[in-house]
C-alpha cells in the first residue's frame, strides 16, 4: 500500500495536533509494510530537520508561504501535483483547509481518503473570508473524498448534518503510555518543585483561551504554593500571542516556549494539575497525553473534551472565568495525585490498523 499524506505541517517535532497524530500514526503503518510518504511544509523545517526519512517515513519538503492564509492551500495543491507523480494507491489529506484540493485529487484519478480533525471556522483567528473557504474545504472534504476519517462522534454529526454523509469512519485520536521522567533538572532549571503547579499545553492561538487561564489563576486568593505554566508558542507570531507572553510575564507565570521529548515528558510527570481552557478541539491530544501521566484534569465542557473517563468535577463552563477561578480553587483543595483513566480507545496501534482498514476500503 503506498500512501501520500497532504496537510500536515510535518513530522517530526513540529507543534501542533495533526502533527503529534501523524508522528505516532504513520511509523506505525510502515511498520505494517505501507510505503508512506509525508509532504513537509517547507516554512516549518528548521535546519536541523532537514531529513529524507524518520522511522521508515519518507519525507518530502514542498514550497508553502509562511502566511496562515495561503500556506495551506498552496502548499496542497503542490503536493497534489506531487503526488500524482508518485502514483500512490491512497492520498490521505488532513484537516479541512487542504480539502479545497480534494476535487484537484480526484480531478487527476487519485484516491482521496480524508480526515476531519474538528471545524476549524470556529477558531476566533479567522476572518470571513477564511472561515468561509474553510467550510468550502469541509464541503469538498465530505462530497468528494472516496472515505472520510472523523476522530469524534461529534464531528461525524457535523458532516452527517450539514452536508449527508453519513458513512464517516469513526478512529480517534490517540495516545502513547508514557516512561514518565525519573529527572527533575528541567522544571528545576524553571524554578518550579514536582507536583506544586498547574499546566497548561497547546499553540498560543485565541482559542485556546490561556489568557483566561491567567486571569482565572490572578483571582485565586490562595494558590497553595502552586505556580502556573504554560508549555507552548505560537506558529505565527500575532497580537495575540505577544498580549499573551505579556500578560503572563505580568503574572508571574513560567512560560516554557514549544517543547518536546525529554522536556515535555519531565514537564508532564511532575505536574500537579493539567487545565484545557479551550473553546475549540477536535478531540485534544494534549488532554489524552496528560490523563496517560495520571495527572488530574480540569478542562472546558465543550463537546469535544466530554472523554468518558472524565467525571462531572472535571469541567467547568467554557469561557466563564468566575467559574474557572472556582474550579480551580476546589481542585487545589482537593487534588487527586496519580489518578487512573480507561484509555483503551486511544490505542495509537489499533488506530494505525483502523486507517489500513479505511485505505483498503477506499481502494476497492
């Protein structure tokens, strides 16, 4: 099976939910003997990522502009053209905004196999006109892809709904039980002691509302010796992400930039609280990484974090910041160390033969 993926920003070490999802998924699938080929977006690969191949994954750089407006779509009409030339059995494109290149795919007899990773209009960073080619992307996702992946029940709703289709594939995101650290240097580096702060991990994008995050934790009258961190940047530099770095700096609060590997996995083994502000997901990986560290959770009670091994004391209403501040005074009261979460539908081994069985269903 020979498989070119469109839409992904890369692999590795690159920030962002559809890139962690494409790092755990597809050296899986060359493992399984798929011939897998990712197309690079080439304004986000750093000098020491120049690679051809990673864990049996081949990688190809294409042109994409480093404009969030235009970077996706040029990037993937490119890769269509490339792909073409490769003559692969599958195209798997990733997200909705390069799904306005699926009919240009099966314009040129390939076989689209998508995934919907959650309405990106909804993110507050979008103007009309983006949102409204997002949606157009979504739209050419669910008429003319040969099969379509969705991560949650909520999405395979949307499309059902909005657009009749119906025969979606149901594969979750998932997550890898960790090796927690046996270090401390790097929180210690930071100032910070195991288990006495909160965290919070995600792009530095509206949506991800860690400027109430800050402003819930500023009226907090008794933090018990806890300290706030966020771990994380933005891919694109904007108003929102220097208010942000601002606020927090006024705040007192640890910013880690984007991290990953020996550091993300000290900074999640020693946390004493996890917190997901967001008003927008798919189904979040950063959520699924913290509950496999055992880290108690508080996140927003969006649809998309309803994971059923959350309990009712986990959410708190999105946006509402009194509400948050309360949240969090109560679980600080009232903390739960090393809890336990049923993660067994986010097995990334059981979603790598899920995909092959969705490849193979688009090849028939």
């Amino acid at each position: 099976m020979k498989v070119v993926v469109i839409g992904t920003r890369g692999i590795p070490n690159i920030q962002g939910g559809v890139e962690t999802h494409c790092e755990e998924l597809y050296p899986r699938l060359a493992k399984m003997g798929c011939d897998i080929t990712i197309m690079r977006r080439s304004c986000y690969i750093a000098e020491n990522n120049k690679i051809n191949d990673y864990k049996g994954v081949h990688l190809k750089d294409v042109y994409a502009p480093h404009k969030k407006s235009l970077e996706a779509i040029v990037h993937s009409m490119l890769c269509v053209i490339k792909a073409r030339m490769l003559n692969p059995d599958v195209v798997h494109v990733h997200a909705i905004g390069p799904g306005l290149c699926i009919p240009f795919a099966r314009l040129l007899g390939l076989r689209v196999v998508s995934t919907n990773h959650g309405p990106d209009y909804d993110r507050k960073k979008w103007g009309k006109l983006a949102k409204s080619m997002l949606k157009l992307g979504e739209w050419c996702q669910a008429k003319f892809s040969n099969e379509v992946i969705v991560i949650s029940k909520v999405i395979a709703n949307i499309l059902e709904t909005n657009y009749g289709r119906a025969n979606t594939q149901l594969v979750f995101n998932g997550v890898t039980p960790p090796v927690k650290a046996t270090t401390q240097d790097y929180i210690n580096s930071l100032g910070l002691e195991p288990k006495k702060y909160v965290l919070g991990l995600g792009r530095f994008v509206e949506e991800k509302n860690f400027h109430q995050l800050i402003e819930a934790w500023n009226k907090l009258s008794d933090k018990h010796g806890f300290k706030l961190v966020i771990a994380g940047d933005a891919d694109h530099e904007d108003d929102y992400s220097r208010r942000l770095k601002q606020l927090a700096k006024e705040s007192g609060v640890v910013l880690t930039g984007f991290i990953k590997g020996e550091k993300l996995n000290e900074i999640l083994t020693h946390a004493g609280l996890f917190i997901l502000p967001s008003s927008h997901e798919g189904l979040p990986i950063s959520l699924l990484e913290a509950m496999s560290y055992n880290l108690d959770s508080l996140v927003s009670d969006i649809p998309a974090n309803k994971i059923p091994s959350l309990s009712e004391d986990d959410f708190f209403h999105c946006g509402d910041i009194d509400d948050l501040c309360l949240k969090i005074k109560q679980k600080l009261d009232n903390l739960k160390l090393g809890r336990e979460y049923d993660l067994s539908l986010y097995n990334w081994d059981n979603i790598a033969l899920q995909t092959l069985e969705v490849y193979n269903t688009a090849c028939k």
